[in-house]
C-alpha cells in the first residue's frame, strides 16, 4: 500500500501544483474557467496558493504521513468546492477535472491512512 499511497500523492501534487501554477500565472485558458464559474480575476491568485500548498503537503506527507493526510483532506475540501462552484452555475462542461482531482484526492487519503 506504501507504494500505491506514494504513486497517487506524487501524481496528485503534481497535477494540483500545475494547476495551482496556472492559475498564478494567469494563464487565459484557466482565467476563462474562473469566469465561467464567477471567481473574481483578482482572488484566483489565492486558489492557486492554496493549491501549491497543497501540493507541497502531498509531497511533504511521502515522509511524515500526518502532513499527507491532512494535505489529502485539504484536497478534498478544496475540489468539493470546485464541484459545488460548477454546478452551482450548471456548467456540467468544466466539471471533470475537478471531479477527477476529487476522486484522486479520496483515493490518496484512502491509500495513506492503509499504509500508516
């Protein structure tokens, strides 16, 4: 299980660092997202902060497992969020990558409380 609990952390600070990147840099593609779902342009910089610390707490939690559990939680509630945010505005379109980085959240929590 210690393995799997280090692939999918590994997997998911990556993914949830880029975007978190992203969206620091304000990149269009992301910024367009944000609109859709009425985030203000000038706070998605602090979801982007949010996400590299979430990222960095994945990764962090490969060698103190308290860390990546509560890192992995943190994922959780933050794309619970991100659901929430797409259909409060019914856009079922941009709800797949929050809802995969959801699951990938659970599934990373699931895996690091087996292998504790």
């Amino acid at each position: 299980m210690l393995v799997a609990s280090i692939v999918v952390s590994a997997l998911l600070a990556f993914a949830v660092g880029g975007s978190g990147f992203n969206k620091l840099i304000k990149h269009e593609t992301v910024m367009k997202a944000m609109d859709v779902v009425r985030v203000p342009r000038d706070r998605v910089w602090m979801l982007g902060v949010v996400e590299i610390a979430a990222a960095l707490g994945l990764v962090a939690g490969i060698f103190w497992w308290p860390i990546g559990v509560a890192a992995a939680i943190g994922v959780i509630v933050y794309f619970v969020g991100a659901v929430v945010a797409h259909l409060r505005v019914s856009d079922t379109q941009g709800l797949g990558a929050p809802a995969v980085l959801l699951l990938a959240g659970v599934a990373s929590l699931v895996l690091r409380l087996l292998s504790v």
